[in-house]
C-alpha cells in the first residue's frame, strides 16, 4: 500500500519531475533560479505542455501543478493513474 504524504509541494515537485521527463526539456532555460520561484508563487508560471504529449499524463502533471495544494492529488491517485 502507497502512503499518502502530507506535503503537497513535493507533489508539484513530482508534476515537474514528470514534465521534464516526457518532454526531456530544460526547464525556463533563460531564468535564473530566483526568477523561476518568482514567478511560479506569484505569477502561475508553469511550462507548456506540449500539444502530442499523452493526454492522461498531460492531464495529471496540471493537477499536479493545481495553485490550491488541497487539489493536488495524492500519492495514490498519482499511482493508479500511471498504471
């Protein structure tokens, strides 16, 4: 059985970590780390998911990235979804 963690940031982490991975880009290459935490905590800045990615996994990293951590999904969501 999957524990469910408690930090939703790590879940936005995860949401990231799941981007790159699937679109094997850099990401914000042109901002400085500083920038980058900016403009995600007040701006809602998020990479492009890209038009051909696979639309369940597209669709997961965006609830991974939700602005409202509560919304967020938690471990096992993630899981069964990646099965």
């Amino acid at each position: 059985m999957i524990r469910s963690l408690p930090n939703k940031s790590d879940v936005f982490s995860f949401g990231i970590l799941l981007w790159e991975i699937m679109t094997r880009g850099k990401l914000y290459p042109d901002l400085q780390p500083i920038q980058i935490a900016y403009g995600v905590t007040n701006n809602n800045l998020r990479p492009p998911i890209p038009q051909n990615m696979n639309k369940k996994i597209a669709s997961l990293i965006q609830k991974c990235w939700q602005d409202d951590p509560a919304q967020r999904p938690d471990y096992a969501e993630i899981t069964e979804t990646l099965k």
